[in-house]
C-alpha cells in the first residue's frame, strides 16, 4: 500500500487549468477518460492511471511538458506527479495507492 497526498481538482476548471504553470509541481488528482496533455506544464510529470480501487493500471514516468498521453477509457482516475515520484516510491503497475489531502 503507498500512501499519497494530493490536492484533488474537482471542477472543469480546475481540471483544465491542472498543473499549468504550477512552479513547484505538487500532486493533484482528478477524473478523466481517454488522456492527458502537459502543453503549458514547465517540468516533466509522473502519471499513475487507477481503477476504481485505486490499483495502478497505467503509467508514465518522466512526461516531458508538450507532449500527449492516452490509456483504455475505461479508467478514469489519474494521479499527476512531480518527476522520479514513481521511481523514488517503487510504484509498478499492481501497486494499491492511498490518496489523502
């Protein structure tokens, strides 16, 4: 079980904004289908994807700013993370995630 502390963003804009111009990175998560962008974002990103169980499913280490990342649509949860959190914390795909804010 790895417990993360992340600010949850509930509203559209609040989805859309995300980590856009954010200058420390900090752990945000939020629902989405179908992908991610980090245009706008000024450093590179760790992403988890979660069912509904919270359990990793996806991921992606290290996403540099302006780029695109899509997964099966069926997941909706996604963990946005400052760069080398997945690597630091051992998170593999399995890992069963704790989110608290």
């Amino acid at each position: 079980m790895i417990s993360l502390k992340v600010k949850f963003l509930q509203s559209l804009a609040e989805k859309t904004k995300g980590l856009i111009g954010a200058n420390p990175v900090f752990p945000v998560f939020f629902t989405t289908r179908w992908g991610i962008h980090t245009f706008g974002v000024l450093y590179p990103l760790d992403i988890l994807i979660l069912d509904k169980n919270n359990s990793v499913v996806g991921m992606n280490q290290n996403m540099k700013p302006n780029r695109f990342f899509f997964w099966n649509p069926i997941y909706e949860n996604v963990v946005e993370l400052p760069a080398s959190t997945i690597e630091k914390m051992k998170i593999a795909i399995g890992s069963q995630i704790t989110l608290s804010e």
